[in-house]
C-alpha cells in the first residue's frame, strides 16, 4: 500500500472514527503548513463527509521562532482581541477542533526561555474560557500527528530525510491501526478494552494510588471522591462521541489537587514548547511540588512550574501498560502526544471538570472545594516503565494491586 493511500485511510479514519464528521459540521485544523498536502487530503475528505465548511488555522515553526528571536516581551505578550474573538466563536458554533502535532523538539533550545514563558503564559490567560470549554467537552476535539522533516531527522538521525521521514509516517499510521485492514474495527475493539480498564477503577473507588519504581519513584496521590476514569471515546455536551487523542492507550482521571505526597521521576523526555526536559525528579508534599531538579531543561522546567499557582499541582493521572504498541516499538518520538501513550504519566496543571461527578456543570468555587486544580497550563510527563507497580488503596484500607512490573494486572 502507497503513502498516499494509507494517508487517505488514516484522514478518513480520524474523521469518521475520531470526530465523527457529519452533514453540516464546522472542522477546525490547527497545523503547520509543513503539513499542507495532509491538510488538502483532510478537507476534502471532511467535504465528502458532508461538512458545511473548513477553517485552517495555520502555524509555523521556523517564523515562531524568527519572533521570539526578534520580538520583545512586550510584543510576544500581546495577544489581538480579533484571534481570541475567533478561537472563542469556534465554541460557540459548535465547531470540531482538530490539532495536528510535529515539530522539531528542540527549535527552541537556544531561545531566551523568559520570551517563552511571557508568550506562552499570555497565550493561555488570553484563551482561558476556550480552553476551559475544551476540557469541559463542550465541542468535539482530537489531537493528531503528521510528519514533518524536522521531527523526523531526530527520531532518525542517522537516516536520510527521505527515508526517516517515511519511517515516521508508518510509525504514525501504526500508533493507529492504519496498517490494519480495517482501523474502524480495531478502534471497536481497542476502545472496549480500555472500557474494561476505567470501569475497574471506577467500581472500586479507591482513596489513594500508591506508585513505585525502580527509578525511585515513591509517590501516594489521593483521589477525589467521586472520581471518573474515562479512555477511549467521550461525549461533548451536545451527546456526541469523539476521541481526543489519536493515539491513545490511556485511561485517565485526577488527583486531588492536595493529596500528592512524595517523590517521582521522568522516564521519558518532556518537549515542552520547543525545549527539551529531562532526567528531572518532583518532590510533592499535600499536593504542591515542593522541590525539584532537572539534568536538561531546568530553566524550561521551573519557568513551567511558576506558571501560577496551579502550576505546582497536579491535574491528570493516566495509566498507560508498558506492554502496549506505541511503547513496543522502543522508539522514543520526542512528542507527548506518543511518549505519553508509551507510558504511565501525570499532568501538572489544569485537571479535566469531566474526571469528576458531576463536574462539567461545576463552577470554578465548588470545583475547587471538589478538589479539582486549575492552572493556566497543562503538562504532561511520563513517568510510567517496566518496574512500575501501583497500588489502589480503598477506604477501608485494603489495597488491590493494580499494574505490577508495568503492566495491568486487572
């Protein structure tokens, strides 16, 4: 099979399966244009699937950092009211939002990282309801990848762009089932799996996780009461089923924003906006990180953790097998969207109001006093290898072992 035809399957599959495109649905793409050809392929498989209109909102990544090479913090914090107008109007017309992920890692490693810090925080206080409302479900959302070349010559270094960027795109069309007969079926298959999982989790209501690896990974979260583990496809406040990430092997719900106690370790990279983070630990004590430390990116990683205060917390917890097909491959992609699929991982920052009973008709007061974080942010970090064992702690003090040497054993 061509390129070309597996990316017509996995555009029809990401629209079909993904954000269930229907007539008269609105689709977003937010993407590099690096990714023009793709982004055609996708509009015009959205047209066929009868939607009433395409809107791109284009990105790229060498012109990003030519402004914060050259623009003042000043500038980079400015963000025009007409972008934000927009963003937000794409909510109210009940718009489908697809974000296409791949880009060089490290473009930014040699950036005056306050430049970042200053743009990124003013991007996210200006886009605060829109993505509250994102998280919230209040629309149909899916995250993507594509390859690009810069990506691709660090996955592969040591191949020719032609032939690294062709290893990548069949890595990706494997993250997805592309490469089998029929993805929409393995997708069926695939999601009842990770329904098996959240369900488990969901019966038993447990008090706390307990987390220990061979990294030195020590770390005890409580979770709120009436948590919801979710994975797989959700529902948007409209009552229609999409999935967020492509791929996922996750099921995912929160923390009590002040129940981490204890130390955890990376083990894996974090991109974190054009910068690498690595070999770095987190210390928590009622729930705030209290002490830490990165080898790589430790600038990155305190300019993230001073975002605000919510910064500082966690918002995520997702359990990830490390027996599982993204993490099979061995191949480390420099990307959350993946890496966080490979592997168990935490989220600093905003937690998702679905995660709890309830929560997506919460207001920001009894979300908080629910225990639910917020932050204008929202990282990823993996966290999760072959001698992780978790263990769920019930009320009444009985612990039911739940991953043991990286893996499920539910």
């Amino acid at each position: 099979m061509t390129l070309n035809d597996n990316l017509k399957k996995y555009a029809n599959l990401v629209l079909k399966e993904g954000l269930k495109i229907k007539k008269d649905d609105l689709l977003v793409i937010r993407a590099q244009v690096e990714m023009i050809d793709f982004i055609r392929l996708l509009t015009e498989t959205a047209f066929e699937l009868g939607a009433k209109d395409v809107k791109i909102n284009f990105r790229d990544e060498y012109i990003s950092k030519m402004r914060f090479q050259n623009a003042s913090i000043e500038t980079l914090e400015e963000v025009p009211q007409y972008f934000i107008d927009e963003q937000n109007s794409y909510i109210n017309k009940k718009a489908k939002i697809l974000s296409i992920v791949g880009n060089d890692p490290n473009l930014l490693s040699d950036v005056n990282p306050d430049k970042i810090k200053a743009s990124v925080l003013a991007n996210s206080k200006a886009l605060k309801d829109f993505s509250a409302k994102m998280m919230n479900n209040e629309t149909s959302w899916c995250v993507i990848g594509a390859a690009v070349p810069s990506w691709a010559k660090v996955v592969f270094p040591e191949l020719p762009i032609d032939e690294a960027m062709e290893k990548l795109w069949n890595l990706i069309f494997y993250t997805v089932r592309v490469d089998k007969e029929d993805p929409v079926l393995e997708w069926e298959k695939h999601t009842t799996n990770l329904e098996r999982w959240y369900e488990f989790l969901n019966k038993h209501q447990f008090e706390y996780l307990e987390y220990k690896s061979e990294k030195g990974t020590d770390l005890k979260i409580r979770l709120p009461k009436n948590y919801i583990f979710a994975g797989g496809s959700e529902f948007n406040r409209h009552g229609e089923e999409f999935i967020a990430n492509m791929p996922t092997e996750e099921v995912f719900s929160m923390p009590h924003r002040d129940g981490a106690n204890g130390i955890v370790y990376n083990t894996k990279p974090l991109n974190y906006n054009g910068n690498l983070i690595d070999d770095f630990y987190l210390k928590f004590k009622d729930g705030v990180v209290v002490d830490f430390d990165a080898k790589t990116g430790y600038d990155t990683l305190k300019n993230m953790l001073d975002s605000d205060e919510g910064a500082r917390r966690l918002g995520e917890v997702a359990l990830v097998p490390y027996h599982s097909p993204i993490s099979d491959t061995k191949i480390l992609f420099y990307e959350t969207l993946y890496d966080e699929n490979a592997s168990c991982h935490l989220a600093l920052g905003k937690a998702y109001p679905t995660c709890i009973k309830g929560g997506e008709d919460m207001s920001d007061e009894e979300l908080l006093e629910h225990g639910v974080n917020d932050s204008v942010i929202h990282v990823d970090f993996m966290i999760g290898d072959e001698t992780t064992n978790i263990k769920g702690i019930t009320y009444d003090n009985k612990e039911i072992q739940i991953f043991e040497n990286g893996d499920f054993v539910i």
